[in-house]
C-alpha cells in the first residue's frame, strides 16, 4: 500500500482509494459486517488509521441513533417492474443486516408518499427508500428535505444523486433499433400510462431513435401496464401487415399477441412484437417474446449502497449511470414479409 500524507478532511473514498478496494466494502468494514476477508479488512482498518478518517459529524450524530431499519415506499400496484424492484432491494438490505421496513402508498398521489414518511419518521428508520411510478411524486422526492437520507428508484432524463434507475431510454432505442435493423419501417408504440416515468422514457427512447432512422413516429396508444390494457388498445389499433409493435411491458404484449391472434395476424409472419422487462413466463408464450431485459437485482444492490454511504457520508453521494438493459432476441421478431 502507497504512503500518503494524513489529512483531516479524507472521506470514505479516499479511504477507499487508498485500501484498494470499493467504498461499499469500506462501509462494510466501518459497519462490521461479514463477508470481508481478514486480510482486506486489515487494509481497510489500516487505511483508515493512516488518514485518520472519522465519518462526518453529522454521520456520527446519526449512528448513535441508528435503528438498523429502512422504511421502504412502495406503490400500490402489483407490477413486474415495482414490485421486483421492491423485492431485490430487501434482499439486498437483509444482506447487510438491515431490517426493511415497508409502507404501500396510492402511486399517484404525493400526499399519501408524505403521510407514509411521517409515518416512517416516527418510527426513527435509518433512511427512507421510494418506488416511484409517477411523475408527481418524482417532483415530490426530488422536493423533500429531511433529516435522514431518501434515496428514490425512478426513471429520469434529469438525474439525481439520490434517484438511482435503469436505462429505460436506452433500453427503448435497443428494441427499436433492433426492429429497424430487421427491415421494419412502420413500428408503433403501445406505451405505459402517461404519468408514468418509465413509460416516458421508453417514448422518448422510441421516438429518438425513430427520428435517428428519419422513421415517422405515429402517436403512441396508452395502456396501464396490465394484459387486459394490452388486449383492448390492440383490438382497436391499425395495425398494418408488415409492421411491428413496441409494447412497453410484456405483459401488455401478451394482451397484444392475443388480440393479433383473434385478428388473423400471424407474428412474426405479419407482425413483429419486442416488449420490455423479460418476466420469467416471456420465453414460454407463443411465439416466444423478444424483450428488454432489466437487472432488477443489481438495481436494489445500488440502492442499498446508495443509503449506506447517504448515512456514513452525506456529502460522498455521488450521481450514478443508470443500469444498462439487454435486448433478448426471442421468436416474436423477424423481418417483414410484406
């Protein structure tokens, strides 16, 4: 380990640079827990005597405080997507022996998020993790100014230090890019409810990347993220042989495959579907549905991380990239035959 010259205003990451390892495992350390091996904690710990680091006062004032609980928000919906992202960040609090603490809220009204975190406050939890799906209660948390940190999951073209998503964006140009490179020209959009933050960043990423292929982008038809929303918008969509369909979850695309069946339309012979968030059954539907997959359990470890360093070190928060997606290529695309 290279010497460096003590000084009183090192952080957690210069710790952490110092030991040569990450800063979750510095936190790991100072929060003595397992799963560190001897020989890197002696690191760490040696790492922390020769910069004389302490965590800041106002992370020490909130240790003697701590109660080892984290109230999580949640929206009252049973979504794939919220409630898988709910589920991973559990397990990853559980991980580091956090207890999870966890609160449903109607998912569009900020008035009922506050109430739950008064309600969590009183309770004196550690930190306060929200699920969001709506763009009101984005504008609410990115408003919020409490004493405890709040870390958010939502999907944003304006990031945060404390929103952690993944790249719905990104993850929307890949579906309709792979449906270009395919030969499709005429590609709908059947989106997820407008207020929605992830159903506005795949439009975005549709539209983009329709405009990148100088593509006319028709006006996206609304759904509420459920099969049945998906059934009755594609019943009554013109949807011309040749074209293809981006749905914006798969189990709107299921809706979809079934109301192109009871059409006459043969997919992929007459018209290709790519939904996004690749549930366990979207390899088993008839044909087989290509999809954006997201990495739900990596996403709840960043959230973990995120408080944890939120609390030992308010002023490290640092802004991060959201998680990438990947495209899986399934059954349900192929190039147009008309």
């Amino acid at each position: 380990m290279t010497e460096e010259k003590p000084t009183k205003s090192a952080n957690i990451f210069d710790v952490a640079r110092l030991a040569g390892v990450s800063h979750q495992t510095v936190s790991r350390v100072l929060n003595d827990l397992p799963n560190v091996r001897p020989a890197t904690r002696a690191r760490v710990e040696q790492a922390i005597s020769q910069l004389r680091y302490s965590p800041s006062p106002a992370a020490r004032a909130l240790v003697t405080r701590r109660t080892r609980t984290i109230g999580l928000i949640t929206p009252n919906v049973t979504d794939y997507g919220p409630t898988s992202i709910a589920m991973s960040f559990t397990v990853a609090a559980r991980a580091e022996r956090y207890s999870v603490e966890t609160v449903s809220a109607p998912d569009s009204d900020p008035a009922s998020v506050r109430d739950a975190i008064e309600a969590l406050l009183r309770q004196r939890v550690d930190a306060i993790v929200l699920v969001v799906v709506d763009v009101g209660v984005l504008e609410h948390v990115r408003g919020l100014d409490l004493s405890i940190p709040v870390v958010a999951s939502a999907s944003s073209a304006r990031r945060s230090p404390l929103i952690v998503s993944i790249d719905q964006y990104r993850g929307a140009r890949a579906a309709v890019r792979h449906l270009v490179d395919l030969g499709h020209t005429n590609i709908l959009h059947l989106a997820g409810p407008p207020q929605a933050p992830d159903a506005l960043e795949r439009i975005r990423g549709w539209r983009d990347e329709l405009a990148a292929h100088r593509l006319e982008a028709v006006e996206p038809q609304h759904g509420d993220w459920s099969a049945a929303s998906g059934y009755r918008v594609a019943g009554g969509l013109e949807i011309p042989p040749g074209s293809a369909v981006f749905a914006a979850n798969d189990n709107m695309s299921i809706g979809l495959l079934s109301a192109l069946r009871e059409r006459g339309l043969r997919v992929p012979e007459d018209v290709s579907v790519v939904g996004f968030d690749d549930v366990p059954e979207a390899g088993y539907l008839y044909p087989a549905l290509t999809t954006v997959r997201q990495d739900f359990s990596a996403l709840g470890e960043l959230m973990m991380q995120k408080v944890l360093v939120a609390v030992e070190e308010p002023d490290g928060v640092t802004e991060d990239t959201p998680l990438a997606t990947h495209l899986v290529v399934r059954a349900s695309t192929a190039a147009p035959t008309r």
